[in-house]
C-alpha cells in the first residue's frame, strides 16, 4: 500500500512542479487550438512549453490512475485474492495513458506560426504581448488531437466514476470479511474515507472542466473561464490529495503529530472554533470607524436575513473569539440600534467611499455608549489578558513537571508535548489579537482610520 502512496505523492507533486513551469491558457480557434504560455518554460524555446504542456496532461492522468490503482489494489485484497507480486505491474500499469498521450507529441503537426496567425485572426482584439510563448495545434481535426481529447475525456469521466463504484464495494465488502480484526477494519475504513475524498475531487474538478472544454471545442463557442481555470482545475486535486492522506492515513497522521510535537484538539476546542468561522463566513464584516460611531459594513450571506442579523451575527463573532462570550453577546440587548443613522455618519466622515459593494451597513450609532465602551473593554481583556495569563501558566506547569516525583518519564513526555502545542495556541493570539486591538485602539483614539484594521 505504501508503493502505491508514494507514487501518487510523487506524480502530484511532479503535476504542480510542471504547471508552475508551463502557466498555460488554451484558446480555442474554429479550426485550430493556441495554447499561451506565461511560465519559465518560455526561457527554454516554445518547443519546450508545447512539450510540457503534453506532459502535463500526461501527468493528470497518472494521478488519477494512480488513485485508481490503489482503490483496485485495496478492492482486490480484501476479496482475498494474492495480489502482492503484482504492485508493480498495476503501478506500471496507471502509467500507459500518460505513455500514449506523451508519444501522441511526435506525431503531432507543429506549425506554432500558422497558430500564432490563426489565433490573431479569430481574435483581433486580444493582446497576445503579454504571453512570450503561442504554440498549440493548428488542426484540431488531426487524428493526434482527437486522441489525445479520447484519452482525456476517458480519464475525466470514467475515473472519477470507477473509483467511486470501487470505494463504495469496499465498503460492502469490509462487514463480511470476517478474516480481518474489528481494528484493522476500522483503520481500512477511514483509508477507504480518504481514498474516496480523493476521488470526489477531481469529480468536482475534471467533470466540469472538460464538459466545458467539449461544449466549446463542438460549438465554436468561447468560455474564458474554461481557458484560465485549466492549469487550476487539474492541478487543484493534486494540491487538496496530500491533505486527505494525511489526515486518513493513519500512520502519516501521526508522523505529522510527531513532526509538530502536537496533538489534536480537544472536540469542545474544536467545535467552537468551527462555529467561530461558520460566523465569520455568515458575516465576512469589514469595521469602518468615524469620529463619533462605528459602522459594520457585511458582505456575507447574512444580509438575506436582515440588518439586524448581521449586527446580532458581529456580536456572536466576537463572543466567540473569548472566554467572556455571554458578556459580549449580551451587550447586544442594550445597544442602540440607529442603523440609519450609522449609514447617514459614515457617508459624511467618508464622502469618497463607495457604500455600493456592502449589502448590510450596521454599527454603533454612539462610541460614547456605556454598551459599547463595555464591550470594547471586554475585548481588551481578552486581547492582552488572556494570552499573557495564558504563557504565564503553561510556563509555570513546565516548570512544575520536573518537580513532580509521581508522574512517569513517559507521562512527563506527553504532559510536556500537550503543552508545547497549547504554547503554540498562545502564541498565535499574541501576535493576531494584541496588534489588532492596539491598532484598533489608536484608530479610536487619534480618529485616524487604519484601513488595514478595519479589514
């Protein structure tokens, strides 16, 4: 399983390492095909940037054939067939579309001028200055583009597809094995978890992607966010797939843990957390301070529900970034709620700003009101109080942990690992809370607005 694990690693990150270097764009022509280059290949000739541009197709359906291979590996295991001296032949195996759709290049007509001139033609009032290189193939009928689409279009659709009618029959399959151990059936079922995240991804990211790319091939028809979202959407599985395999394979999990000398969260820590950017998300507010009020200016989805729901929405985000969340939230009850108003001062203390792109305006009328002064005051608290308290703590039970006499060398180690990473939760919210308070309180202070604060 590890071969297989490795090789996809590989040729993912082999995928990124090639589309940094190409940075194509494809343009569609009615008889031909551009494909513009912006990428360091261009320093080498722009035989090397059609060349790689061939290989980085290649190298997305290595990936994809790849997952596949170990999805069927892991099938075949389980149905107890004695697949072991057979890893290299199916890892071989995943490589012969990418083989046939390199040596497609040789039989390929390259008239880069030809498409340079047809492109121009189709095109006259795009400006091409600003790519270095313009290859691509000049006649999209030739057998070689055509097979060249087949083989794309059959790793697109089929496998994403496959995989996933593979990964669901593993999961058929692991309750009536009864050779395996309830452990080890449990770890096959989050590696099975993984291995279908990693299918559903490039389900998201292919399907769409060449669906779009044949509508246009087959009605002239031009789709610009077809052409620019190529180098992203193929390589977008390659980047999000070592995160699945870190996450559900277990034992790289845990060399990670090991790596960073953490462990994972506590589930209460975590839940409120995922709450915390559930509400930022709903909100997504940007702070916009004037001499005498405050304006909340929300671009989030909370704006469907009403004003007063963005407003109700801040306090929540802010309730739930501190110990004090209750307090905080409560304040809302006794604000005074002068949107029109807040709207009305924010447009005279910035007559230069376009309101226009803000779907709520909301804020704080007064900055003088005694709800508000609180809650800014509670904030502070938060800001300096809690991660200073904090490292004075964690410091102090280091300390204390040499002294203990009852505790063993191993339960030592793992109190000393908990506490480096609760360490390193301190740490992140001296350097983000205390700067953006002490920003926002010379903001309020010398009524000079910090547009980065406000963001």
């Amino acid at each position: 399983m590890k071969s297989f694990l490795y090789n996809t690693n590989i040729t993912q990150f082999s995928l990124i390492c090639v589309g940094y270097f190409t940075q194509n764009r494809l343009l569609n022509n009615p008889t031909s095909t551009a494909i513009l280059s912006y990428g360091p290949c261009y320093l080498f000739g722009e035989s090397t940037c059609f060349n790689f541009y061939s290989i980085f197709l290649s190298l997305t359906q290595v990936v994809g054939y790849s997952i596949v291979s170990t999805i069927l590996f892991r099938y075949l295991l389980i149905r107890h067939r004695s697949i072991q001296n057979y890893v290299v032949l199916m890892i071989s195996l995943s490589y012969v579309p990418a083989i046939i759709q390199i040596s497609l290049v040789f039989f390929a007509r390259k008239d880069f001028e030809e498409v340079r001139r047809l492109s121009i033609i189709s095109h006259p009032f795009f400006d091409f200055s600003i790519y270095p290189s313009i290859t691509g193939f000049p006649d999209k009928s030739h057998w070689t583009y055509q097979t060249s689409d087949a083989l794309l279009g059959f790793g697109a659709y089929g496998v994403p597809i496959f995989s996933m009618i593979c990964c669901m029959n593993i999961l058929k399959t692991i309750p009536k094995n009864n050779s395996m151990s309830t452990k080890t059936k449990q770890i096959t079922k989050t590696l099975i978890h993984g291995l279908i995240c990693q299918t559903v991804v490039p389900m998201i990211s292919y399907i769409p992607l060449f669906t779009g790319y044949i509508i246009s091939q087959v009605t002239g028809r031009e789709i610009i966010i077809i052409e620019h979202l190529l180098m992203v959407a193929a390589g977008f599985p390659a980047i999000i797939d070592p995160i699945f395999s870190f996450y559900f394979v277990v034992p790289y999990r845990n060399y990670i843990l090991t790596i960073f000398k953490c462990r994972p969260k506590l589930t209460q820590t975590s839940s409120v957390v995922n709450v915390s950017l559930a509400a930022r998300y709903f909100t997504q507010n940007r702070l916009l301070n004037n001499p005498t009020s405050t304006a909340i200016l929300s671009y989030g989805p909370c704006y469907l529900f009403g004003e007063s729901t963005c407003f109700n929405f801040y306090s929540i985000f802010l309730g739930l970034t501190q110990a004090v969340a209750f307090l905080q939230v409560s304040m809302v009850f006794f604000d005074d709620r002068d949107f029109a108003r807040v709207r009305q001062l924010s447009m005279i203390s910035h007559p230069y700003f376009d309101f226009s792109i803000y779907q709520s305006i909301t804020g704080f009328p007064s900055n003088s009101a005694w709800s508000y002064r609180f809650a800014v005051f509670l904030l502070g608290f938060g800001a300096y109080g809690v991660p200073i308290f904090s490292m004075i703590c964690c410091r102090n039970i280091l300390k204390t942990i040499q002294n203990n006499n009852t505790m063993s060398v191993k339960t030592k180690q793992i109190t000393k690992t908990l506490m480096h990473g609760l360490i390193c939760q301190t740490v992140v919210p001296m350097i983000s809370y205390i700067p953006l308070y002490t920003g926002y309180i010379v903001s309020q202070v010398t009524g000079e607005e910090l547009i980065l604060i406000g963001k």
